[in-house]
C-alpha cells in the first residue's frame, strides 16, 4: 500500500461556477457603477444585487443592458467633470469621497433634469437613465453643464462641525 491511497480527495474551495444560479452566473461579471449613492441611499436600483465576497459587501448588476447604460452614463458624466473635480484625463481610479461626489451629484443632476424640480433622492437608477435616453436621445445631448455644477456643490458629508 502506497501513502496516496490515505489521503483525501482534494475538493474546491469556495464557490465553483456550477453552484449558482442562473441569474447570479452573469451578475458576478457586473459590478454596478453607482454603488456609494446607492450605499449612501441616494438612489435605488431595482438591477442592484446585494453580495457578500470574502468579507466585503458588494453590489452587482442583474442585467447586461442596464449595465451597460450604466457604464456609458458614468463615462460621459466623469469626461465632463473631470476638470471640476481635478482629476487626470486617463483612465484611473478615483478617490473613494471623489466618486461618492460623481456617482451622487451626476444621478440627482440628472433626476433634476428630468423631473424639472429639486430631487433629493432616485428611487431608480435604470428607470432613470432610460427615461433620459427616450428624452433626450443619446448621453451626448444631455446638458452636462448644470450636472457638474450639481457635482461640484455636492456636500457629501453634511455640513461641518465647528
């Protein structure tokens, strides 16, 4: 008798691909692209799938559609604030209090804009982005100029203590 004949089979650890279920295999791809206003709940998104990964909380995306709006939204609102909020022109991860102001700003900007009246929070991130592109066509038409200004003046942390 050999000593590979006691030894335990190995098994996978963690999660492998066939354990989960059909709706959660493509959302493990799509990391949402709003999660600190959705953490800060200054908006709400019926897409938004709540996990835990090794010890941290994360936020995926139930549909590739939605997504997608999702990414293209944030690129165009980032492109546009970039020198408001000073940050570099390639492509690069942003500061935590930074994208909390992008994210936030750029979702009620927007709910303003279409609601036509001061919106303090977005009950729906998707429904939103989608009532947008029926108005206004494309992310290109949208006027950005009062979205950034909405960005900049953003408080997210309240007023300050004396």
């Amino acid at each position: 008798m050999d000593e590979s004949s006691f030894r335990r089979p190995e098994r996978p650890r963690g999660r492998t691909g066939d354990d989960r279920g059909p709706d959660e295999k493509g959302a493990a791809q799509r990391r949402c692209c709003f999660p600190d206003a959705l953490g800060a709940r200054v908006a709400g998104c019926t897409m938004a799938v709540k996990a835990r990964r090794q010890y941290r909380r994360a936020v995926y995306c139930a549909d590739s559609r939605a997504h997608g709006t999702c990414v293209k939204w944030l690129e165009q609102v980032r492109n546009a604030a970039r020198f408001s909020l000073g940050t570099p022109r390639t492509p690069s991860a942003l500061p935590r209090r930074t994208a909390a102001r992008l994210q936030c700003g750029g979702l009620l900007g927007l709910g303003e804009l279409i609601e036509k009246q001061p919106v303090t929070r977005v009950q729906d991130v998707s429904v939103l982005l989608r009532q947008a592109l029926t108005r206004y066509g494309s992310f290109d038409r949208v006027p950005l100029q009062a979205l950034v200004k909405k960005i900049h003046d953003l408080d997210i942390d309240g007023p300050k203590k004396p």
